[in-house]
C-alpha cells in the first residue's frame, strides 16, 4: 500500500494514495483523531485491507496538499554516508571532507544523525540563515522506513523488518559539515529533512525497481539505483540493529548519489528561490523551495 497523511480543506488527513489514478482515499475510524496515525499504522502492523474498511471520502491530488506522512514527534532519523562509489569519489575531492587521510570509498557504512527537528514535507520550504551557513546542498536519498523493534537481527532477515520505503532529501549546510568535523550540526538544520509524499510499502517497493533523481530548477542533477549502494539495505539494518534496539517508525537514509553541489567546479550550492525536486520511482516526489532569511 501507499499511506500518507494529506490537508484536504482545512482538516489533516491519513489517506491510502492510489498513484496510477492520482486521488487519495481518506481513513476514518479512531484513525481521524489520531496525532501521529502512519505511526500508529506502522506499530500496529495493520494492513491496507483492515484501512479500507475505514475509507470515508476520496478526493484527487489536485484537491489535496500532501504532508509529511509521518508527523511530529518522529523516531529516530539515521542516515548513511558515502553510500554510492561515484558520491564518496566525489565528496571526498570537494574539500569538505573534515577527515583527511581516509579512503575515498569506506570500509564499513559511515552512520550520522540528523535531528528529528529537520523533518519537514514534501513541499515545504528548505530554510536557512546565509550569516549561518553559506553552502546549502542537497541529497536526494530512498529511505527505508522500519516496521519491527529488531535488535541483532542478521541481513538475511532484514528486510522483514521493513515497513517501506519514501522519498527524502537529505540537505546538508556543507561549511557546518567540515567545520565540525561530525556530520550531525551541518545535517540538523530546522527543514532540511524533506520526506513523503507517502510511504509505499516494501511488498510494493521492491528494491530492484527503486531509482531516485534529483533536479534543481529543472536540472537534473542526480539519478541511482537503490541496487548499486555500496552496503545494502539489509547490510545497513543489520550494522545499526547490533548496536541498538530499531523501532517501528525508525527512518534510514540510504545515501545519495553523485551529482551533488559539492561535485561541481565551481559547487552549485543552493540560493533563495531554487527548486528542488527529488522523486524516487513509486514513491512520489519532493518539491521543496529554497527561502532564505
């Protein structure tokens, strides 16, 4: 299924989405309530067929302003680094790589947080500072959505513990990145963490058929498959399960592709007024516009 949460006049909705028509069908029940209801869908485990005898209403996508599916307060937000050979080539060359010395491609998959405080919507504005930051980038990423509490779980179950997958962007204050040297500071800024439109679940996101792309003003500037990660979704799962308990809602970006700001001569880093569009098959897009104050 694809769930989502929508505004649709003046009142905040969880919806099933059907993509190939572009309408959305709205939940009713205690779901209609409910602070946090893809949340509660997630730990739950309920399925689409116990949410469609819920359905109260469809509007199309026209009529409706998609939010982020997963709402405040979120679990935790975990995210890969120099996930993608041609990205780590890439990054490491800019001259914002605070760690000097080390290989260009890991040996094992570099983990950061960003502060649940950056979530934002698929279309709400990417806000900075420019007396704070002069280098705002951005990343388009698949990320994996968790569905079971797992702990030490192997890459060969893995995967079972996937909820599904949605589209993100990861923006990223590149001076603030090198400057402190740990990711956490530069990847933490109030909206720089996109997500949604919705959230497709794993048996309708199958990994092989996951492609993100990214573009800025129209330009396309990024394209990956989920297939050529450098440690792959049950690898990543696997890795941070042995060092702590995942939670149902647990959200991992995948990594980005090559193609960001930093990777070309001069960087392209993002101004007031930009448009930043990501869609990853199946799982909509984001269009984010970039505001400075």
């Amino acid at each position: 299924m694809k769930i989502g949460r929508v505004s649709h006049l003046g009142r905040v909705r969880m919806a099933l989405v059907d993509e190939a028509n572009a309408t959305v069908t709205f939940i009713g029940g205690s779901f209609s309530t409910h602070l946090n209801p893809v949340q509660a869908v997630i730990e739950r485990r309920i399925r689409a067929a116990e949410l469609e005898e819920l359905t109260v209403g469809k509007a199309d996508f026209s009529e409706v302003t998609f939010l982020s599916p997963i709402s405040k307060p979120v679990r935790n937000i975990f995210a890969v680094g120099k996930n993608y050979t041609e990205h780590a080539a890439e990054f490491d060359a800019s001259g914002f790589n605070a760690t000097s010395g080390a290989a260009a491609v890991p040996a094992f998959p570099q983990i950061f947080t960003k502060a649940t405080t950056s979530l934002a919507g698929p279309s709400d504005d990417i806000v900075f500072d420019p007396a704070h930051t002069s280098s705002v980038d951005y990343e388009g990423e698949i990320g994996v959505v968790i569905g079971a509490e797992c702990r030490n779980v192997s890459p060969a179950d893995a995967l079972a513990k996937v909820f599904g997958f949605v589209a993100l962007n990861d923006v990223t204050a590149r001076d603030l990145q090198k400057n402190h040297a740990q990711w956490f500071l530069g990847k933490s800024l109030d909206t720089f963490c996109p997500i949604g439109p919705w959230i497709t679940t794993e048996d309708e996101a199958p990994i092989p058929s996951l492609k993100v792309q990214t573009w800025v003003n129209g330009e396309l500037r990024q394209v990956g498959l989920l297939t050529d990660l450098i440690f792959d979704v049950p690898n990543l799962i696997s890795t941070l399960s042995k060092a702590m308990t995942l939670l149902p809602g647990d959200l991992i970006a995948t990594g980005t592709p090559v193609g960001v700001g930093i990777g070309h001569s001069p960087p392209k880093f993002l101004q007031h007024g930009d448009l930043v569009r990501v869609a990853v098959t199946g799982l909509g897009e984001l269009n984010n516009r970039v505001r400075t104050r």
